[in-house]
C-alpha cells in the first residue's frame, strides 16, 4: 500500500510527478469513477443523442498582467482548449471569481474587458458566474475558475489513450514562451527580442484541423509541466512509446537564451497557445498545412513519432543522433504559471 500524502507542498500544484500523485492517492481513491479514470483534460459525457464535453480549470499567476495577455485571457483560453482537445465545439462557460479585498477597479475592469473580448474570439458565451470578496492578505489579486462545456460531433474519439504507433506528432508552433515570459517578468530580466505569452483560443485551429482529417488519435495543449510532461501523461495513457525529434523542435531564441542563461530546460515551461497533435502518418503533411495557414500556428512543425517499444517512455533523438531520456517534470521550477 502506498504512503499517503502528509502535507501539500507547491509542487503538488506543477502538473508533473507530484501533482499526478497527488490525483492518484487521494482524488482518485475519493472520486472513483469511469469518466475521471480516462484522466484526460475534459470528460465526455452523453446527454440523449448528444455527446457533450465537460471541464475546469482554476488560474494563479503572478504578475496578474504581462505580456501578450492576463489572468483573464488565461482563464477563458485554457477552458475553451481543453474542451478543444477533445475535438468538442466549446459553447458555455462559468466563471468564479476570488478577488482580494484592495484590488483596484481599474486592474478588474481591465481582466474582465480582455475575457470578454477573449470569449468573443472563440465564439463562446459566460452564461454564470459567481464573485467572492476575501480579506486583504488572504488571496493574491485575484485567482479565476472557469468550467465549460462543447458539444462533440459523431465520430469524433479524441483522447489521451488513443496514441497509436505511427502517428506523426505535430505542434502549432514555438515551445515554452508563456513559461519564460512569466518567469522573465517576475525576476525583471529583458532580452533584445521581448518574450511573450502565446495564450490564445485554438477551438478554431482544432475545426480546421479535423476537417481535413478524420484519423487525429489524441490532441493536448501541453500547459503546466510543458511539452515534456505532457508527452509523458499521453504515452503512460496510450502505453506507447515517444520520441521526440529535436532537430525540428521549435523554440523562439530569445526563449532558448533565457533558458540557458538560467538553467532551465523549456520542454518543461508552460504554455498556454500551443497544442500536440497526433495523426495518422498519411495525413500529417495535409494537416501541418492546414496548421501553418492559421494565425495560431504559422510556426507549426512535425516534431516526432509514435513508437511500440518501450512503452509508456518519451525520449529524444538529439542533433548528433544519440538518445536522451525525458521525464515528467519533477519539482516546481516555476510557481503560479497558469
């Protein structure tokens, strides 16, 4: 019998090993049922003829603003693309609000005005909500939940456990730039080229993608714990092997040098615009142009392969042809991203 959990540390909150213990020894034991067993992003539910997709999400971060969003974009954009993943049409959402007592009417107005803008984009409605005022010092600006809901079309069978070897991976574009904006913002570091947030909506991207193909096995958008975690959950699911091809992974330099300069690999930094893709070999070209005619995926790219042997094991092909292992995230390298 395992160890039962003692106390909740930061790392429980990273997306990676710890929060995946966290889920298995105590939620899941609690919790039990067919639908959150599956340990995907949304649950799929049937309501009569209809097959509904399901999901929520909480949002922290720190600074509540940055570059190329705020928590508000976070929050509207993280629940439409989780339900996008599951191939569904994102149509609903609540939002809850924790607000801290002193936050300014501007700083509110300016969250709220970017949601409502950010809802628009991907064609959805916030049908309820709910507001709650807590004492100063007892919450950080603002903290967000949003739950949401999106129809499935037939035919659709979109999840983690459905990798099969021979499916081309394919992401829409540069790896790590939320992580790295949030983290160069906290610490006050600059770079020639700015850094940042790719947060945005893909439900669109998603529509097209499927239109040109019907054989897409699994799609995540790799947030906390990054791409390299994310591949990790997704082989664990499906029992298949990854390998990742690092010649053709994409990553913007500016995040590279803020990488090396501060130790950090970004296949684990989180991002909030960016989604795999799992497709069969012989649509993955078709699919890539589709990809790469979008706005949210002009720097797409086929980033590796699925493979049999050895399962439930991502590792990568390095530039000089040797092979590396790579990990769930371990530890919380980067606090409140998401």
């Amino acid at each position: 019998m395992s160890k039962p959990i003692k106390q909740i540390i930061l790392d429980h909150g990273s997306g990676g090993k710890a929060s995946q213990e966290l889920i298995e020894k105590l939620f899941l034991p609690f919790f039990d049922n067919p639908f959150l067993r599956e340990m995907n992003d949304s649950a799929v539910l049937s309501l009569g003829d209809l097959k509904l997709a399901f999901s929520t999400d909480s949002y922290t971060v720190n600074p509540v603003i940055f570059p190329g969003g705020n928590i508000g974009a976070l929050a509207i954009h993280g629940t439409v693309n989780d339900l996008a993943m599951r191939g569904a049409n994102p149509l609903y959402l609540s939002v809850g609000f924790i607000i801290e007592e002193g936050l300014s009417g501007e700083m509110l107005e300016t969250i709220v005005s970017t949601m409502q803008k950010a809802a628009q984009e991907a064609g959805i409605y916030v049908v309820t909500g709910d507001t709650k005022v807590v004492p100063k010092g007892q919450a950080d600006k603002i903290f967000i939940n949003t739950s949401g809901i999106g129809i499935i079309k037939d035919g659709v069978d979109i999840a983690g456990q459905n990798a099969r070897p021979g499916d081309l991976i394919l992401i829409n574009g540069s790896i790590g730039d939320h992580g790295m904006c949030i983290l160069c913002q906290r610490e006050g570091m600059s770079f020639n080229t700015p850094i940042k947030s790719d947060t945005a909506p893909l439900n669109k991207l998603v529509e097209q993608i499927l239109e040109v193909s019907p054989h897409i096995h699994v799609l995540r958008d790799p947030t906390r714990g990054g791409v390299a975690t994310t591949l990790n959950e997704i082989a664990q699911q499906s029992q298949v092997g990854i390998e990742l091809w690092e010649e053709h992974l994409p990553f913007h330099e500016s995040v590279l040098g803020a990488a090396e300069i501060l130790g950090l690999d970004p296949l684990y930094l989180a991002n909030e615009g960016k989604m795999l893709v799992f497709v069969v070999k012989e649509d993955a070209e078709k699919v890539l142009e589709v990809m790469r005619s979008h706005p949210y995926g002009r720097e797409a790219a086929i980033i590796g392969e699925v493979r049999s042997e050895p399962q439930a094991k991502v590792w990568m092909r390095t530039k000089l042809g040797s092979k590396r292992l790579i990990d769930m995230l371990v530890g919380e390298p980067l606090p409140r991203i998401c």
